[in-house]
C-alpha cells in the first residue's frame, strides 16, 4: 500500500523514483530502468537500441554500463526481441526462465553481469497494449540467492502498478504535451510547422509544410550536391521536409538568426526558428526545435495565354538563369545536365516565344521578371 501511494505522486523523472522505491520498500539495491523508445509523434516506433544511452542505473558502477552499451547488449538475453515466443507478453521474467544457470554462465552476457556479482536476474516489462514501453531489472548477489517462484506472483502486481503509472507519465511528459500543443495549434493552419529534436531530424510536420517543401524541392530535384544532403533514414513521408530543414539550419545557426528567407523561381519562402528545452518521455531533458515556415508564392503573368505559363519547372530555371546573365556552360553546369540537352531546352523556349535569339528572348522575359521580383 505504501509502495502504491509513493509511486503516484508526482516526479520529474519516474524511471528513477520507482528504482528508489523498490530499494525503499523491497530492498533491491541494485536495479536499472530502461525506458524504451516512446513514439509521442506520430510514426514513431518503440526501439530499444536508441534509448541505450537514457538507461537509469541505482546503485550500479557506471563502468560496466558503458561496455553494456557499446558491446555487450547485443547479448542481453532478455532483449525482448530475442526472447522466445511464449515467454513475450509477460510481465515478469527470470534468467531460468530463458535458459538454465549453467548456460548462462556461459554466455558473454552473464560473464559481463557475473563480474559485477549481479548474478541474478528478474526483468519485468511494462506494456501499453502489445507495445513494450518500458523494463526495469532486478538484480541479486549470489550470496543473496536467486529469485523463487512464490516471487513471481507478487513482482507481477508490482510490474503491473508501475506500468500504469508510468503510462499516465508518459501522456503527461513534456514530450506528450508538446505533441498535443502541436496539433492543437498548428495541424489546420496555412502557416508551415515542424519540430525537429536536438540533432534537427523531423519528427512531425504539418499539411503545410509539407507543401512548402514541394516547392522548395522542385528547385533542387536536379542538384545532386542538395540530394546528397537529403539522406534521411527517418520516415519517409518526411523526406522533403528534412531537405528543406538540412538547406536552412546550417544559415540559421551560422548566422546566429532566428529567421531566414530564402529566394526560389517560385517564391520566397521565409523561416522562423525557435528552441527551448522540455522533459522527453524517458524523463531525459533534451532540447526540442520549433520552426515557422511562410510561402509567398509568385504570381504567373495573368494572360493565361502567355507563353511564359505554357514553359515546365526546367525551361523556367532556364529561363531564369538566362535573364541572370548566365552561359549555356554555367546552366549546364548549375543543372547537372548536358549542355547538348541546355541547347534542346533554349531551341523549345524560343518556339514557345516565338524568337530566333537570345535578345528577343530576353525582351519578352523583361516584364515578366520585373513583374515576379526576380
């Protein structure tokens, strides 16, 4: 009852009050809580191996941790994708329950736990519906004793007390909160939004913004040096996006700005950035990024007939280049195309214009441009 009423108070960070609880009212003086990846945005997935480095330990040497993380987890045998099929779905899992204390031994994983006298071994996982969202480690000397089966019921009321307090943590973590904020705010509006975590990857976006990055992709679908630095392994319907973000951040933190406008054939798209510091699920203070993005989108010249509106996105970066001042060579060059395939599209602008030269060319464009600002 007691264990009941400390662990629904409030706390900055749950995974280590329940650790501290179980020394309190149990004795287990030795124990780790991994929190694992909780999706909060959407798309996102439970994973384990991200979340390595946000464990919380008590009253374990950081030492051994760290060769955990870099080596030895990959061992774990309650890695609980590698847990055989009748034993995933339960709360509480003994070492013996995997294998016996004499193959354990063997294992790099119990040479790793042994040499830390943390011999026995109780994981108890935590669920929200058939998603593991979180596991807690119990540890045992071999002075102490392994763990008993009349155990098994009574560390199960315990896994199941825990994993409804830590889901009502997690629905009202920062993190949670932010996702809420989001989609109340900022789903429905014209005005682009994205928040992107501390190594600026996209987690979430809204309509507009993905829209936006329509356009501003169309200016680099050709460049190759922008498509290198569009690598990203998140989700892909963020792919777009994360381009944008990756052509901007490096101007907004080099300049040391909050805002920057970038020129395109289309418009001018503006962005505004913010960041701020909040509590991520795992109760991990991380830094979190808000960005604003506008379009003002040029207007195409209003007689629909206009042989500027009958021209593709191609033969309009030509043409734009062209009235910049720039040679066949250098819009090949800017392109990544041949200067053979520069020349077929300059021959189809001038039918479509009806001109046999540049200048002509060039005289039909001048209140074009004047008019879009370019």
């Amino acid at each position: 009852m007691h264990f009941a009423l400390d662990l629904a108070k409030d706390s900055e960070n749950f995974p280590k009050k329940v650790l501290a609880l179980f020394d309190k009212h149990f004795g287990f003086r030795r124990s780790i809580f991994f929190p694992y990846q909780y999706p909060a945005f959407l798309g996102g997935a439970a994973r384990r191996g991200n979340t390595l480095s946000n464990y919380i330990t008590y009253g374990i040497r950081y030492g051994p941790m760290y060769d955990y993380k870099d080596h030895i987890y990959k061992d774990d045998i309650f890695r609980y994708s590698s847990l055989p099929a009748h034993l995933k779905g339960k709360r509480v899992i003994f070492t013996e329950d995997v294998m016996t204390l004499e193959e354990y031994e063997r294992t790099p994983y119990g040479i790793h736990m042994a040499a830390e006298d943390l011999y026995y071994q109780a994981v108890l996982f935590f669920y929200q519906g058939e998603r593991v969202i979180g596991s807690m480690g119990l540890f045992r000397t071999r002075e102490e004793g392994g763990f008993q089966e009349e155990e098994r019921p009574p560390l199960e009321y315990l896994a199941e007390l825990v994993e409804a307090n830590y889901q009502n943590y997690l629905r009202h973590s920062g993190e949670a909160r932010f996702q809420d904020c989001f989609h109340l705010f900022f789903q429905d509006v014209k005005m682009g939004a994205v928040i992107l975590n501390q190594d600026m990857t996209v987690l979430q976006t809204n309509k507009a913004a993905q829209e936006i990055s329509q356009v501003f992709w169309e200016q680099y679908r050709h460049n190759q040096g922008h498509f290198l630095r569009s690598n990203y392994q998140g989700d892909p319907k963020f792919r777009e996006v994360q381009t944008m973000i990756n052509e901007i951040s490096d101007r907004l933190t080099t300049q040391g700005g909050t805002s920057q406008t970038f020129t395109s054939l289309s418009g001018d798209i503006s962005f505004y950035h913010t960041s701020f510091l909040s509590s991520s699920a795992g109760g991990l203070i991380q830094t979190w990024h808000l960005m604003f993005i506008t379009c003002q989108t040029k207007e195409l010249p209003k007689n629909l007939n206009h042989p500027y509106n009958t021209l593709t996105q191609q033969e309009r970066r030509i043409v734009y280049y062209l009235s910049s001042g720039m040679k066949n060579e250098q819009i090949a060059e800017e392109l990544h195309i041949s200067i053979y395939t520069v020349r077929t599209h300059i021959a189809n602008i001038y039918k479509k214009f009806e001109v046999n030269n540049k200048v002509d060319l060039l005289m039909h464009l001048q209140p074009i441009m004047k008019e879009q600002g370019t």
